[in-house]
C-alpha cells in the first residue's frame, strides 16, 4: 500500500527562492503557491511521495537582523499551508542563511509539532546552534549537487514526517545530535574492545566508542586580595544535609543544591547533618561532616586572623549522576550568589 | 597453568526423585535441595522456582545468577567461600551449559531498583538468562540476621547450588565438549611468538563505594578491603575464584565464570597477540587512594607483566569509571596503549554526559549502552522470585537498561552499545 502523499512546505532565502541576490537580501517573510526556484528540486526529489504545496521565502539580512520578528512570522507562514513536513535550505555554507533554517526548523518542530529537516555544511554556523535540535543533513559548501543532496534531506524528512525509524548520523548523513540511544552490535563489548586495541598497538585507525568530552577548561582566577582580608566560603558536592534533608535534595542525579547557615557555629554538630549522596561510602563523614566541610578548621583560621572571614552560609549538593546541565546551572547560581554576598574565594571539597 | 571446562549441554530442566543429569535433561530433586539450602540458620524459609526460556515468566528481585561449576580434580569449588582456600584455575572443572542459577534479593523493595529476567518476548532476547532454564532460589532472613549476612547466606545458597547441579556431570559418559584453557608463565614466549604485542587485562572486581560485609567474599573469600593491585592468572578467574561483591549493578557472578575479556584474549593469544595476564583491582574511594591504585596497576602492567597494550573494564558506577580512566591513563604514561570498556555514563541521554574523565591517552573507549535509558517489560503470566510484588511485575512496567539483569554486563558480555545520534 502506498503511503500518504505528504503536504511539504520548503524554506528558502531570497538567492533560492529567485527573488534576487544580496540586493534582496533585506525582503522579509513572504510564501508562494507550490514550489518556486530550489524548491522544485525537493518536489523531484518528493516524486510521489508528497507535495510542495507552498515556499516560504525570507531574505538573509531580514532573517539575520530582525530574527525576533521574521521567526515568528515565518512560523505563521508555515502553520497556514498546513504541511507534513518543513524542509529548509539546504543552505550550504551561507551563514545567515543557515541559521535562519535552523531557527525556523527549531520554532516549527517545538511551536507547531511538525516534523522539520534541514541541510548545510559542516562549517556553517548553523550546524553548531541547531544540529542537538534539528536533523541537518550534511551538504557540501557550493549548490553544485543540489538535486543529490536534497534528495538525501528528502529522504530523511519523509522517515521524520511518517514516524519511522532514523538510523545513525553516519548512515542517515545528519551531524550527529550529541543524544544517545541503545542499539545491539554485532560483537560482543569485550571482543570489539580486543580488536579496538590490537587497531592501536599496530598503528591502524581506529573509531572510539565515545566521543571525547568537550569539557571547556576552566582556569582558577587569581585572588587579588590577600587571604587576611578575604571572605572565604565553603561548598561541597559531597552531600552534607542539616538532618531531615530539608531541601530534599537526592542521592543520585541531583536538580537542587541547599544553603545553610553557619552563623554562630564554631564546628558542626555529627547529630544534626546527615548526608544522602549514593556514590560514595559516607560512613565518615556522617561521624565527622569535618571530614567534608571543614567549618571547625575554617573557624580557627578566622579566629587567628589568617583568612580575613568566613561566609556564614555554606552550598551544598550532591554530585553523582548529576546531568552537566543541572551541574552548570547550579553551579553559576551558586557563584551568583557567593559574589553577590561578597565572597572573594571557595573551598570546594568534592568526593 | 592448564584448566579443563567438561561442559555437558542441558536442554531439559524439571523436577525428578533425584538431583542427576539424564542425557540432556537436569532432574533437580527440588525438596532435597530446599533442605540443604534451609540448613543455613540465617535464613528462613527457602523457596525453588525452575523456570524456561519461551515461557511469559518474570523473575523478579534477581541478586545473582551463577554458572553451575563442580571441580572434578585439581582444586575445592570456590575456593575461600564453598571450598577451603586453595589455588583455583587448575585441573578439571564439570560445567553446564544451558542452565543456571538464579539468587533473588528478598529484602529489595523498590520496584525501580531491583533487576529482573524476562523468559520470553524482547527482553529475553537482550539477556544471556532469557535463554538459559532457570532454578530461582528465594530465600528470606531469619529473624534478626543482618543485610550482609542475609546476602552472604542467599550467595552461599546459589553457590552451592551451581556445584550440586554440575556434580551431576560426573556421571555423564562424555561430555559435550571441552575446552582447554593454559597459559604459560608471562615471560615465556616461544621465538617464533615473541613478534606479538603483548596484551594485559586489567579487571576491576569491585569497588569500595560501599564497604563490603564480613562474609562478602570476592577474591578466594577476601572481601578485599585493603587490596592493592595485584596479579592473577587467567584461569584462577574463570574457575571460581573471583566472585561479584554484594552491590554489583550490571555484573554478574555468572559473567565472571565465562569472563568474555579472559575468553577474548585467549581467543586471540598466540595468534593476534600474546596473553600476558590479568591485574585485579578494586576502585577506591577517596583520591589518594585511587591515584595509588593506578599506579601500582600500571606498573604491574607494564614492569612485572612487560605488557605492550592493556584492555580495562570497571564494577559500579562513576567512580569506578573514573578508577579505571585513571589506571588506564597511568598504564599510558608508561607506553602502553590501552583501551577500556566504559558505561554511558549520562544520566539524560546526551552524548556530552557519557564520560566522567579526558585524560590524556584514554582516547579508545568501548561501551557497553546506558543502564538508564528507559525499557517496558510487557505483561506476563507468572512471576517468581517476587511474589508479594506479582501484582506489579505482571502487567506491563517501565524499567531501565540497567534493570534488566543480563542486558549489560560491564565485564563485556553483551552486545548493547549506546551510539550517538
């Protein structure tokens, strides 16, 4: 049985919806009837499969300046001529071009929930705000394949637009979207493990599993006071609760974090912490939060003088499983706050 | 070292008036076996399931699965926790293939923690023990006996059920096939050999996030507590001397005894590679101590075994996979290449959160899939192992990779990779 014909909106900027070059650079949001300029080439490339029932049209320093307004009004365009399936671009290496396809495929999927695909080089900036949202079908840098290629987002579209399976970035020729799914390989993770290393031992290439972390280095800033006249304060991922975890915060994969105040405390009372974390042994830290958070030593230091003061709230979390999102987000919130109280340095004891 | 597996293949599991392998069919006799598993003062109350592949039959509560293994010569059957303490990874070993034993944990009681198997339909086709017949031991604390003890007592039951069931073999007229497993001593290599690189398996049995119990037998009945690298031989692994701690998420006692990574490099030794032996450790819980730990593994690894590459795999969670990154990445230093097996460690699914560590070096990773990602267990008709939860476990339920005991084993058994998308 064939499937359903499929509505299809295509996206264009002004050079591809032939309204002119970068002298029409600044026309704004306008649709066509059916498929106009490289729009025809996505209805060949549809065949049977669907129809472009409209091109919606925007040039590229519209897109790019006043995006606030030309979105929204290009998502409006796109909801009105009822399609199946958004397919923007592709748009190559052009810049403005390739965001523009990228936001509107964003504001589509997320505002109207129809399926969007798009296509661009890998360099062209677009690729690196949209692809986590956005299937982006890698292109070349010039439109000198345009019918392959749009024939390659096509195909993809109409999976996304029926619902079907989409294999992995490298079959399918997405950027990958930085998600992760469960699959079965064909041998076992301790055979491919051996052949991953005999690949390495000889010099051969070899493809890891995982991609390495793009962690951004985060160098310590320097004090710029000395330490006698700073304000120190303590935080820590290790977990320490007052008794009763107030701000129910978890044992694995934590969204909150707690702040507790110190004022008036020369040490901390074993009775009245308790510590959730699931990722490490606390036994000892339970008969000693010292062990964790050193308030008694930081007192002492405060007392001689040898660090100007404490802060008198403590931050505290639990940092196992914890997604990076939540960790970034808390992390800034936390600093926020420190620098707002007036907190020259951190003692962060982590486990 | 030489190490003789007599496998005989069980194609039938039933109850019968006597424990004994009649060709390819196990007769357990069910009573007997209850009362000598009931003996054991810790617990209260002992309960026997056999189970089939193909039957809409979930097991819930699953704490271990062992193979069925009885030494024939050579040696005492896991040795420092059934037998006395003695060399294993010598002689002849009976073992069984198609059966096995499965420990249920009765004092798990969160329905979001506890690891089940599926006898049929897809999960049982992602799990070794959907396929394998299935004797469940449930089993309940005596009054007053503490978790450890419970679970000491529970292991002990499934252990000395795996070498009643094999001690069945005995009889056997031949067996369905054997397999050989020798290594000479890591320095001796043939001339014509010597051109191969030689290849270390650096195997984490455990990790001290949680202290372990008195009884938590791991290395010969050690509850490894104060240990530091050290090296064993191959066949020592395979042959019962290595245990799964109490707390193990996606390991099992059973992979241990068919430990793919040993089996792997056997496979290839003297062909691809030379086996230069294995390095167990245990992830530490505190810096130093791991910063330690790494090193002395390396060194072994590298000085005593002369090794040229090494495969690493981890037991736990996030901190035994930063344990291994950093062993991994001081073997590096060292000049020998590595790569490790490593669990998605993303906890919402985004390739950004998959690894804990960048460490120089460490850039070969295999992984074995996210426990967390989610899976459905459809309805079944019965349920074992849990049955004061049977009202939950029968209709259809969302459970996670990591809930599915069999689906990932961070040895390397399985199949289920994570792929970014």
């Amino acid at each position: 049985m064939a499937a359903r014909s499929l509505r299809v909106v295509s996206f264009l900027n002004q050079f591809f919806g032939q309204l002119g070059g970068e002298e029409k650079a600044g026309v704004g949001p306008q649709v066509l009837d059916g498929a106009v300029g490289a729009a025809r080439a996505v209805q060949q490339a549809l065949g049977d499969a669907g129809t472009v029932v409209a091109t919606v049209v925007c040039g590229d320093n519209h897109a790019a300046e006043q995006a606030d307004r030309a979105i929204p009004e290009l998502v409006a365009l796109v909801a009105a001529a009822r399609p199946d399936l958004l397919v923007a671009g592709p748009a190559f290496l052009a810049g403005r071009y390739g965001v523009a396809c990228g936001a509107l495929c964003a504001a589509v999927q997320a505002e109207l929930k129809i399926a969007t695909v798009t296509g661009m080089h890998r360099e062209n900036p677009g690729v690196e705000l949209y692809r986590r949202r956005v299937y982006t079908v890698e292109t070349g840098a010039e439109a000198t394949r345009m019918l392959a290629e749009v024939n390659r987002l096509v195909a993809l579209g109409l999976k996304l637009a029926r619902g079907e399976a989409v294999g992995p970035p490298a079959a399918e020729g997405y950027f990958a979207r930085g998600v992760t799914k469960n699959v079965v390989a064909g041998a076992s993770a301790a055979e491919r493990a051996v052949s991953m290393l005999l690949d390495k031992l000889a010099g051969r290439p070899f493809v890891s599993e995982v991609p390495r972390p793009a962690f951004p280095p985060v160098p310590a800033p320097r004090l710029v006071k000395t330490l006698e006249g700073a304000t120190i304060a303590l935080v820590t991922d290790g977990g320490l609760v007052p008794r009763g975890n107030p701000d129910a915060i978890e044992a694995l994969n934590a969204t909150r974090y707690g702040a507790y105040s110190i004022e008036g405390k020369s040490s901390l009372d074993a009775a009245q912490y308790d510590n959730p974390h699931r990722g490490y042994d606390t036994t000892w830290v339970k008969q000693d939060p010292h062990r964790l958070v050193p308030v008694d030593v930081a007192r002492e230091l405060e007392q001689s003088g040898a660090i100007g003061k404490l802060h008198e709230t403590i931050y505290s979390t639990v940092g196992v499983a914890t997604t990076l999102a939540h960790s970034a987000r808390m992390g800034r919130e936390i600093a926020e706050k420190l620098r707002e109280a007036g907190v020259d340095a951190v003692i962060l004891t982590s486990t | 070292m030489r190490l003789e597996l007599r496998w005989s293949v069980v194609d039938d599991l039933a109850p019968g008036p006597a424990t004994r392998l009649a060709g390819r069919r196990l007769e357990v006799d069910v009573d007997g076996l209850r009362a000598l598993l009931a003996a054991d003062s810790r617990l209260t109350g002992v309960r026997l399931d056999l189970v089939h592949p193909g039957e809409r039959c979930r097991i819930g509560r699953v704490f271990d699965v062992v193979a069925p293994r009885a030494k024939l010569d050579g040696g005492e059957d896991f040795p420092g926790v059934v037998g006395g303490v003695t060399r294993a990874g010598q002689g002849t070993t009976l073992a069984l293939d198609g059966v096995a034993v499965v420990a249920t944990d009765q004092q798990t009681d969160s329905v979001g923690t506890l690891a089940v198997i599926d006898m049929a339909g897809p999960n049982a086709e992602l799990s070794a023990f959907g396929r394998t017949r299935n004797l469940v031991i449930s089993a309940w604390p005596a009054p007053g006996t503490e978790r450890s003890d419970y679970l000491a007592a529970v292991r002990l039951a499934a252990l000395k059920t795996a070498v009643c069931l094999a001690r069945t073999a005995r009889e056997a007229a031949q067996p369905d096939r054997v397999e050989v497993f020798e290594l000479p001593p890591s320095p001796r290599v043939p001339p014509e050999l010597a051109h191969l690189p030689r290849v270390a398996y650096v195997f984490q049995i455990h990790s001290h996030q949680r202290p372990t119990g008195v009884d938590e037998g791991i290395l010969y009945g050690d509850p490894v507590r104060r240990m530091l690298p050290t090296i064993v031989h191959p066949n020592e692994v395979l042959d019962g001397a290595v245990l799964r701690g109490f707390m193990g998420r996606s390991v099992t006692t059973w992979a241990t005894q068919n430990h793919p990574m040993i089996k792997a490099l056997y496979a290839q030794h003297g062909r691809t590679l030379w086996f230069a032996g294995v390095v167990v450790t245990v992830a530490q819980a505190t810096e130093p101590e791991r910063v330690r730990s790494a090193f002395l593994a390396a060194g072994l690894v590298a000085h005593t075994l002369g090794a040229d590459g090494a495969v690493l795999t981890k037991i736990g969670g996030g901190a035994p996979h930063v344990d291994m990154a950093q062993a991994a990445s001081q073997c590096e230093a060292l000049g020998v290449r590595t790569t490790a097996v490593v669990e998605d460690m993303s906890t919402d699914g985004s390739a950004e959160g998959m690894l804990l560590f960048d460490l120089p070096g460490v850039d070969s990773l295999v992984n074995i899939g996210s426990s967390q990602e989610p899976l459905t267990l459809p309805a079944v008709d019965r349920v074992v192992g849990a049955d004061d939860l049977a009202a939950k476990l029968l209709g259809e339920t969302r459970a996670t990779y990591g809930g599915l005991c069999g689906a990932i084993e961070q040895v390397g058994t399985t199949r289920v990779m994570a792929e970014v998308r």
